[in-house]
C-alpha cells in the first residue's frame, strides 16, 4: 500500500494564475493609460477590492455580493450601437473586433480586459490565493470566476444602447442555449427602452457545409425570448464582414473566393 500524495489538488480546475495581481494591475494601468486613456479609475484600490471579494472564501461559495464593490469601481459607460455579444464563437468574435476596429465585447470594457484568461480563487482557511487547484465550473456553478464573468456580463448588457450584435455559432448543435451566459443572463438584461434591435450573426465553421442556422429551433427560441421582451430581432447567416475574417486564414474555400 502506498501513502497518496502529501498534497493532492482540491479541485479539478488549473490553479489561480500565476503573478495575478502584477497581471490584473497591469492590465488596469494599460487600459485606463493606453486603451481607453482619460477613463479616470483607482487601478491599486481595484486590485485591493477585487482580491477582497474572493480571498479567505470557499471559491464554490461566492456570491454577487462579493463582487458588488469592485463591480460599481470598475464599471464605465460605452457608446451606444457598439455592443457585440458573442456565444461559443469567442475567438472569431475578438478577432473580428480587433480588425473592424468600431465593435466592442466584454473584453474591451475594463473588468473584462482585466479578467480575460486568467483564474483566480481563494481558500477558507488561508489568506492566500489557491495556486494549486480552483473549482471547474462543472463543479460548483457559483465559482469565484463564473460570478465574475456573469456580473460582468449582466454590466455590460444593462449598459449596451442602440443596436446590439450577437455573433453565435452555426457549427454546434445548438446555436442558442439558454443555459450560457449569453442566453441566461445578457439577452434578459438588455433594455427595451435603449435597444431597439438585436442583431444575431450565426457563424459556421468555414471549412464545413454552411446551413441556414437562421431557421433552427434554438435561434427561433431567442426570437421569441428577444420579441417578447420587446426588441426587434433580425438573423443573418454567414455575415460577410467576419466570413473575411474566417477567410485569412482557409483563403481557398469556396465561400472565400471571389471570382468561380
Ligand atoms: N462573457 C462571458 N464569458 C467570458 C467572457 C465574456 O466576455 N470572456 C471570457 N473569457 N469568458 P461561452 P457564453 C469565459 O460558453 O456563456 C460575456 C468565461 O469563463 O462561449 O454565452 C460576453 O459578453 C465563461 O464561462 O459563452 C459574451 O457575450 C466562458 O468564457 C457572453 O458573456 C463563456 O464562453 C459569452 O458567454
């Protein structure tokens, strides 16, 4: 019989990232320097209340209370008719902002920019942060960053005004689900008083058969969810302007060329 390891991870998830605080201060001191210079916000008191919403707590046990303070520091107004969500398409979607230059996600606010790619959590019985292990999010839903993401998100949402873009993936068996950040929290905390129309863009995999993902059932779902909410819905398939995108790198698919 051997002993098990001295030390074996808590949780299923990689651990918090490495040097997060240099990172999630630089990254704040970048953006409020060098992205979106004149946005006037406290980059060391952010840090001190973004470590306080998670440090020396059960990361299965957080809640939006906890975020609540850095949530009101952090947040900042952005222009209306500018708003791109996005579901499953997460790398086309930033990508196609980077390059057209005038839409904006998550990541291009404040707390998304910090927030993008890291992990973090803490443990009830220590002051420091988990380097070893954080929950998956299959394995406690309210996470330390699942609650992050989806105030951040519900933010973002509630500030979006005039036309709002949905960029979704057509190459997965459900383009719209109700149970991703997008269909759970972003589309029912947009406001019909700002938003006249939300426009949906389903994606494919340009390497496949395209399909008119406009005409499943899960994106009539969100019709009716968007309609009864009162917003005017509109689908496209394959929008030209991010099929370009998808052609810099697959230059000689059929949907790419321009001429036969
Ligand atoms: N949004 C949510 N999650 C985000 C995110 C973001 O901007 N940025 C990152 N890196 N993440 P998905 P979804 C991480 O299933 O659930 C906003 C989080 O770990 O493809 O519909 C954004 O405004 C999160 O758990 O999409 C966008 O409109 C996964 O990626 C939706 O919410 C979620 O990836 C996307 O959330």
């Amino acid at each position: 019989r051997r002993d098990p390891p001295a030390e074996l991870p808590q949780w299923k998830g990689g651990g918090t990232t490495h040097n997060l605080k240099e990172i999630i201060l630089g990254r704040c001191f970048t953006y409020i320097r060098m992205v979106n210079p004149g946005l006037r916000k406290d980059c060391l008191k952010i840090w001190e209340t973004f470590e306080n919403a998670f440090i020396s707590k059960n990361p299965c046990n957080i809640t939006e209370q906890d975020y609540q303070p850095l949530m009101e520091l952090a947040a900042h107004p952005i222009l209306c008719n500018k708003t791109l969500l996005w579901s499953k398409t997460n790398e086309l979607a930033h990508q196609y902002t980077k390059v057209q230059g005038s839409l904006l996600t998550l990541e291009d606010t404040l707390l998304g920019y910090m927030a993008d790619k890291v992990t973090w959590c803490g443990s009830p019985s220590s002051t420091e942060m988990n380097y070893q292990s954080c929950p998956r999010w299959n394995e406690c839903t309210n996470n330390s960053n699942t609650i992050y993401w989806k105030m951040a998100s519900k933010i973002f949402a509630e500030a979006a005004c005039g036309v709002v873009y949905v960029m979704l993936n057509g190459s997965i068996s459900q383009p719209f689900r109700n149970s991703s950040i997008f269909g759970s929290v972003e589309i029912h905390h947009l406001n019909p008083e700002k938003v006249p129309l939300v426009k949906i863009w389903v994606m494919h995999n340009i390497e496949e058969q395209s399909s008119d993902s406009c005409s499943d059932s899960s994106i009539k779902d969100l019709k009716s969810i968007i309609e009864g909410r009162n917003i005017a819905f509109s689908c496209e398939n394959d929008h030209r302007d991010v099929q370009f995108i998808q052609c810099v790198r697959n230059p000689e698919q059929k949907a790419c060329r321009i001429c036969g």
